[in-house]
C-alpha cells in the first residue's frame, strides 16, 4: 500500500513540475503573417507572460516562408523533448509547413523530418533564440 501511495505522489510531484518547465510554452500561436504587420510583435506564454519576438529573427524566419504558407505558419517553433525518445532526439511540434520551414533553415532534406538532434536544436536556438519554444514531455 505504501508503495502506491509512493508512486502516486512521484507522479504528482513530476506533473507539477513538468508543468513549471512548460510554462515558457505559448498560450497560443500566431501566424507568420500576422506578427510580419506588427510594430512589435509577440505572444503570451502560459505563465501569462508576454514574449516579444526579434523583428530581424521574424523576418529572417518567414524567408524560409512561401508566402502562400504565412498565414498557415505559426510561431513560436515549439521544440519538443520527449522523455521516450532517444537522448538527444527533438521533435518540432507542428504542421507541415512549420516543419518544412525549420528544415529550410537548417539546410536539411528532406523536408518533411519533424525530427531534431541536439546539435541542430542548439543551431536554431543560437540563430532564433526569440522564435523557437521549448517544451518537455515525459
């Protein structure tokens, strides 16, 4: 019975601070289009916060963008660690566009890979420190 009890609240305990760490997350995404007519554009992560992007990362970001898509492609690129992949495995967590449109940027066929390594993610987190958004999972 004890060890329930126990697993229970370890459970607990990493939930909640599972939930600390993503509070950096967006509430909500906005399209690339939309921030691009924006004096100053930004959004508001989880903890109420609002997060102001690089006008420069913003447009060097929506380059890799076929215009056709700004609308589709949302910001922040929210970067994903998941707890059962391998070490060192990310996952960019969004539509095909936003995943094509990190790829492009990175230099990297095929386009479609939603999948990052950690030399990549610090590549992009170096370049785009205001576009790119972190989030774990376990």
């Amino acid at each position: 019975m004890m060890s329930e009890e126990g697993d229970r609240a370890d459970r607990i305990f990493w939930e909640v601070e599972l939930k600390k760490l993503n509070e950096s997350l967006p509430k909500e995404r906005r399209a690339v289009s939309d921030l691009l007519k924006e004096r100053t554009p930004a959004y508001k992560n989880l903890a109420d916060e609002t997060i102001f992007f690089n006008k420069l990362e913003l447009s060097e970001f929506a380059s890799a963008v076929p215009k056709d898509h700004s609308s589709i492609v949302r910001l922040p690129i929210v970067i994903f660690r998941d707890s059962s992949m391998k070490r060192g495995t990310y996952m960019i967590d969004g539509n095909e566009y936003e995943v094509e449109a990190v790829n492009r940027l990175l230099e990297r066929p095929p386009y479609n890979n939603k999948y990052l390594f950690r030399p990549e993610v610090l590549e992009l987190a170096r370049k785009f420190p205001s576009i790119v958004a972190f989030g774990f999972v376990i």
